[in-house]
C-alpha cells in the first residue's frame, strides 16, 4: 500500500473512534501534516509527521506503516511512532495540571441549607463593601 487518506489512517491507528469524527478533527484543523492544515481526502505516506490534537494534549507522531483496516490497539500502536519530544511536553503539561489542582477546594458535599445562607449572605456583603 502506497497512499491512504489520511481520515482512513486516523481511524485505523485508533486515534479516532469513527472517520466521521475523524473528518470534523482534520476539518476543524486539530491535525497538521508536516506543520500544514490539511483536507480529509488528503491521501499520505510513510515518512510523514502528524501533529493531532485531542483534549489537552497535543501529539507529533511519524507515521511507520499504511493501513486502511482497524484492528486491534496493539497492532494499531505499530503504525505509528510517537517522537520524545511530543511525550515529555505532555507529560510535563499533564503534571501542571495536575499541580494546578492541588490549591482548588473539592467539596465532598453539598452546602446544606445554612451553609448556602452563609454563602449567600457573604456574597452580598462582598458586594455592599467599597
């Protein structure tokens, strides 16, 4: 196999769950070929580099091998190589985030029904006071 489109590919090396989500990721310009946008029927080759976002994360992957079919995630995880930069910034981002949370307050509960007139009554004089 020389060329497949490369919302073919996407589904295949399951990065995506369907070519249609696939197709609005390319559309919406979440993946670069080469550090260009590209269209959905672009069709590519062995050799190129992919940069695909999904949620937070950023990837930069080399495609190694073609395929048109979906198969199971191992064989799935062969079709493409992951560059070390690409791992270290997510991991480095994944940890900022993480340590962004550590100063966020999670409440195991609800307020009850005093601890809302609490906060109501906070609320309006942090309003009322110049």
């Amino acid at each position: 196999m020389e060329k497949v489109r490369i919302d073919k590919w996407l589904w295949a090396a399951r990065f995506f769950k369907t070519r249609s989500i696939a197709k609005q990721a390319i559309e919406g310009g979440k993946i670069t070929a080469d550090g260009q946008r590209i269209k959905p029927s672009r069709e590519i080759t062995t050799g190129v580099s992919l940069t695909i976002r999904q949620g937070w994360d950023d990837k930069t992957v080399e495609v190694l091998v073609l395929s048109d079919q979906r198969r199971g995630a191992p064989e799935a995880q062969k079709l493409y190589r992951e560059t070390e930069q690409s791992i270290a910034l997510r991991e480095q981002r994944a940890a900022e985030r993480k340590a962004g949370l550590g100063s966020f307050i999670v409440s195991e509960h609800r307020p009850n029904k005093k601890q809302r007139r609490q906060i109501h009554r906070f609320k309006r004089d942090m309003d009322e006071t110049p």
